[in-house]
C-alpha cells in the first residue's frame, strides 16, 4: 500500500496550510532536524503503518518484515509505546501513538554527527540514545536493570544464533548478564562492598559502561527504510 500522486498533492496541499501540520513541522525540522524530504518519507511510511488512520497501534507492526524475524522485535515494538521514550510519564505504555509520537521515537535513530550539532548538542543526543536502550532493558520501569532483565534481552539475542545451542543458551546469557553488572559496579560512583550484591544497573551506571559504544551502529532504523 502506497500513496498516490494525487494524495501526495493533497497531502502536500494540506500540510502547508493546516496550523496543527505546521506546529508538526515545526517540531519536526527545528527540535529534531528533520529535512523536509524526510518529513514527507516519514509522513509516508506512519500512513503505511496505520492503514491511513491518525494513530499506531502495536499490531501495526505486525506486517514490518524487517521485524519478522528479529529476535528482540516485541522489545523494539514495545519501546515506540513506552511512556517514558515518548516523554508521557516514568512508566507504562501508551495504547496507540500520533505521528508527533512516531517523530518522537524516530528522533532517538538519528546520527549523532550531523554538521549542524554542537558538541553540547550531541552529547545530550548521545544521552537520550543511551536513555532509549536503558529503557529497552529496564522492563518493568523501576530504573533499575536486574540480572534477570539483563539476562532475558541476551537469552533473545542468542536465541536467534544458530551457532548457540539451545541448551547453552541460559548458562551463557547468565555468564555475560552477570559480566555485565560486574562491570558496571565497577564504573559505580558508589561501589558495592565485596560482601554486598549489585542490586541493577542505574541509568547512570548505564551511560558510563556503555559510553564508547558505537550508536550509530547499532541504533538504526532500516525496518522502517528510513
């Protein structure tokens, strides 16, 4: 499903004259540096997405075939609907999101070396992106990612290697959850006595472990041919 000629020119049309559209673009193109190509792609793609209706579900995610297959897809469509990437609250989920909220959640993909950012600039980004994936391990929305939840995102991505057997699955994704946590108590600015366990990884403890890795990398979008 597509748009046609026709309805890309009456979107046009519509776009440039609707106040809620131009505080959209607005939005869009000042706060998160999208082009006006961009726009339209994206514009174009939640139409996809939604059938043509104002909203996104999380069944409308159902047909992404880039996602079919990924083994963490549920985590990546949950995080669309978190409330705290959509900047709606410290927990839950949002039953269906607006094209703002797509633009929104779309924003945390975009690379981080763009001309027009500051260094300031692309720290901050940096931050949210990192914020996004803490939130992707921290399920239950209490600020804190635990060895079980550290374990459970690893045990889904090592699932889908067929090098991994099944049965080694759990013991490997326990080894590196608990590498994990080891590794960021370490770069605590409050250590963990030898005699007291790691309760979870904060938020804070999370920016500083992961401070060297590649985003750019491994924060892409291409499900959505963006």
């Amino acid at each position: 499903m597509g748009l046609s000629h026709s309805s890309e020119e009456e979107w046009d049309r519509e776009s440039r004259t609707d106040l809620w559209w131009t505080h959209i673009q607005e939005v869009a193109m000042n706060k998160y540096d999208f082009t006006w190509e961009q726009m339209k792609q994206l514009q174009q793609r939640f139409r996809l997405l939604s059938g043509d209706q104002p909203t996104l579900q999380p069944e409308s995610f159902d047909n992404v075939l880039d996602l079919e297959f990924n083994p963490i897809r549920s985590r990546i469509v949950r995080a669309f609907f978190d409330n705290r990437n959509l900047g709606k609250g410290t927990s839950g989920q949002a039953e269906e999101i607006t094209f703002l909220d797509f633009l929104t959640i779309i924003s945390y993909f975009r690379p981080l070396q763009q001309p027009r950012l500051k260094k300031e600039e692309r720290e901050k980004n940096r931050k949210e992106k990192l914020r996004f994936l803490f939130n992707m391990y921290d399920q239950d929305g209490d600020g804190i990612i635990t060895l079980q939840e550290y374990r459970r995102v690893v045990e889904d991505l090592l699932s889908a290697n067929p090098k991994v057997a099944r049965d080694s699955v759990r013991p490997i994704a326990n080894a590196i959850a608990r590498g994990a946590l080891k590794e960021a108590s370490r770069a605590s600015e409050q250590p963990v006595k030898a005699d007291q366990p790691y309760e979870g990884i904060t938020l804070e403890d999370f920016i500083k472990t992961w401070q060297s890795l590649e985003l750019e990398v491994k924060m892409q979008v291409s499900f959505l041919n963006l």
